[in-house]
C-alpha cells in the first residue's frame, strides 16, 4: 500500500465541517429531549441517548480533524485519532444494540430489565475503549494521509498490520452492521405485519382501530428507514476502504471524499431527524417550548393506551410483546 499526500479542498472541508455541526446539533437535541421531558423517556430512547452521546463525541473529534487536516502524526492525531475511533465504534455496536432491543422485545416478546441494559453498555462502552487503548498502546493511531479518512487521523498508514487495525478499530464492525441490521429489521418487519393482520380480525369491534392505523404504518416505514439510512451513510467509508486496499487512486475522488466525510459524521444529525423532527409527539413538544406555548398533547399517548386497555383481548390474540416501545413508541412515532 503506498501512502499518498493528500490535500483536502477548502470545499470539501466546508461540506464535511458543516456535517460535524449539524450531527452535533441534532446529538445535542436528542440528548436534550430526553434530558428535559421525563414522559418520553421509554426503554428505546435510552438506548437512543447513549447512541446520541457516542455520535455527539463522534462529530467533535471528526471536526477538529477535519479543521486540523493533519499532516503527520502528532500528540494531536493521536488523541482526536483515539477519540473518533472510540466512539465511531460504539456509535455501531449502539446502533446494533438498538435493533437487537426490538428483535428481542417485539419479535421474541421476551422481558427485558436491567440485566439486558447492562450487557448494552459493556459491550458497546468496553469494546470499543478496550480496542482504542490497545491501538494507542501498541501505535497503531496516526496519520493516515486521508487515504481512509477526510482529514482526520485513523489508523497510521505505516503500521505493517494496519489492515487489521483498520477492521478491528471500525471496519469489521462496520460490515457486520450491513449484515445485521436489516436482518434483524426485517424479522421485526414481518411480525409486526402479522400482528397487523390478526388486529384486522378484530377492527369492527375496535371503536379507534382506524386511527390507529396510519400511525403505525409510519412507525413501520421508520423501521425500515435506519438501517436504509446507515447504510447509505457509512457505505462511502467502507468503498474508500476497499479502493485503499487496492491502491486505486480513485481513493482521493472528490465525490468519494466528501459522501465518506457526510456519512461518518452526519448520523447524528439523520437521528435527530428520524427521532425528533419526524416524531409527531416529539415534534410537537419541541415548537411548543420554541414557541413558548402550553402543550397538552403529550397526554394523548397515555389517553391512547387507556382505551386499548378496554379491549385487552385482541392483543393477547396478536402475539405482540407488552413491551413498554409498543404504546408510547408505536403509536407516536
């Protein structure tokens, strides 16, 4: 593999700049949302707050990188190299963890508690930190000529295993994400297309059953959109990765360069997108506190579930999980 100098246009920059900012804006507003109103805090969007926190530090290390576009290995790189690595990786195994918390709960319709919260955290906290102190004690973080990153440093082009680091700092984890997300998003798909099915039985006895419909087929299109919009984001990374490995030169393609810079750093701003401004109950909330408004429909989930409460039956009947995403999750999405 032969290492290139590689300039980053001021253009280039700008765009990835401006995607650092707004991923971080949207981080923030997830973090916030869930910071200030208790009522929306289900098991769901906990998990969405740690993917929210890892993506928040993704998009402050990746912009001092791109603002820096380093040269060559320094105390620096090094850190800001550590920093993105640690919590690009944890931005997947959190993603994963999310579409493994439905599988589990929706599909499966298995309880969850504590226990399942805390195998989360050590495996998308503690792998990625043990991977990223092993890299920096071992080297293995530097410069790498923008060559597999856009100004920011990742894994030291001069490491004679730097392909393996290349995959065990992000890319095998990476990939694997391409596999598992719309495995296991599919699987959710397809039961929650049963239980549409077996409700359908008893939609004449179901005074708010029509209602409850279109709501639900949003929550069903959203599914389908994260792990669509992961892939289309982190697929550029994972190219330039493959033509580095082929000496391609195409690897510095300016196209190339700039979808790779918007795909690392823009996932928090697609989950800001996703999970607050395409979020009714969100949504709603959030132009109130802007506008300085009361708001009183957040009761109306709650409202919601009381009355389905009145016809318990159906959903025994529909092999649905009493999971505590279904109600405030499903039908306000």
């Amino acid at each position: 593999m032969q290492q290139t100098l590689d300039i980053l246009y001021a253009s280039e920059r700008i765009v990835v700049l401006l995607s650092c900012v707004l991923s971080f804006l949207g981080s923030s507003l997830l973090v916030c949302t869930h910071a200030l109103w208790p009522e929306l805090r289900t098991r769901p969007r906990q998990l969405l707050l740690y993917l929210s926190l890892a993506d928040l530090l993704s998009a402050l290390s990746y912009f001092y990188g791109v603002l820096q576009d380093f040269d060559r290995t320094s105390w620096d790189c090094v850190l800001q190299g550590a920093l993105s690595t640690f919590s690009n990786t944890s931005s997947f195994f959190w993603t994963m963890a999310i579409a493994l918390y439905l599988y589990i709960t929706i599909v499966r319709g298995s309880p969850t508690g504590t226990g399942l919260l805390c195998c989360f955290h050590v495996v998308s906290w503690g792998v990625p930190l043990g991977i990223t102190v092993a890299a920096v004690a071992l080297k293995k973080i530097g410069y790498d000529a923008s060559n597999v990153s856009v100004g920011w440093c990742w894994v030291n082009l001069d490491a004679e295993d730097r392909v393996l680091w290349m995959l065990l700092t992000g890319k095998v984890w990476e990939i694997l994400a391409y596999v598992t997300l719309p495995v296991l998003y599919i699987l959710i798909k397809k039961h929650i297309n049963r239980a549409h099915a077996a409700l359908s039985e008893y939609r004449p006895i179901l005074s708010r059953a029509p209602a409850f419909q279109p709501r639900t087929s949003i929550a069903d299109k959203k599914l389908i959109l994260i792990p669509v919009i992961f892939i289309i984001l982190r697929i550029w990374s994972t190219v330039r990765f493959i033509l580095t490995l082929c000496n391609s030169p195409a690897v510095q393609n300016s196209v190339l360069v700039v979808l790779h810079g918007i795909g690392n750093t823009f996932q928090g701003g697609a989950n800001c997108i996703m999970f607050v401004l395409c979020t009714r109950v969100v949504r709603a909330r959030l132009f109130s506190s802007i506008c300085c408004r009361p708001y009183d429909s957040l009761s109306w989930p709650l409202q919601r579930s009381n009355s389905n409460q009145q016809h318990p039956e159906p959903c025994k009947n529909m092999d649905a999980p009493d999971s505590e995403w279904t109600r405030p999750l499903l039908s306000s999405t």
